[in-house]
C-alpha cells in the first residue's frame, strides 16, 4: 500500500516524504540530477530551474516565464525562475 500516489512535475518524480517535517525529493534520471525542497511547490520550482524553460502549465504566466505576458513587459514568473528576482 502506497501513503501517497506518485506525483511528476514535468516527467520529472517528486517523492513526498513518509514523515511529516521530511524534506520532499526529485530526482531526474536523464540528466543525473536531483534535489530536495521543503514542499511540493518549492520542488516544482527548483525543477523549472533545473530544467532551464518556463514550466508549460504554469497558472502564473501561462508557460511564457513572464508573469506579465499580456503587456509584454519583461518580468520573470516568481514560480518558474525565482531566483532572477533576487
Ligand atoms: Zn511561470
């Protein structure tokens, strides 16, 4: 019996910790890669960064990396690369 169905991001699994306060882990076999995140969403994110592309089914910028698509302004998505906010 499995405690939690399986979860991908992107074709890439995200295994959600057994124990509460355990960090959540992904793991991409094609590039070798791996990482781990305090919640699903932070592993989502570190996986559109790993990944290098917006992610396509983004709620926040529509996959165009750009949280401001419709006035073509130049503002990367908090969700698919935080880290070029900082
Ligand atoms: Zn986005």
């Amino acid at each position: 019996m499995q405690a939690h169905k399986p979860l991908t991001h992107r074709g890439i699994e995200i295994v959600r910790p057994d124990v509460p306060g355990a960090p959540v882990t992904w793991t991409h076999d094609e590039s070798n890669a791996r990482g781990t995140a305090e919640t699903v969403e932070a592993a989502r994110v570190q996986i559109n960064i790993h990944l290098g592309t917006p992610d396509p089914d983004c709620s926040s910028c529509n996959g165009t990396g750009k949280e401001d698509f419709a006035w073509l302004a130049y503002i990367p998505c908090p969700l698919c690369f935080p880290e070029e906010l900082a």
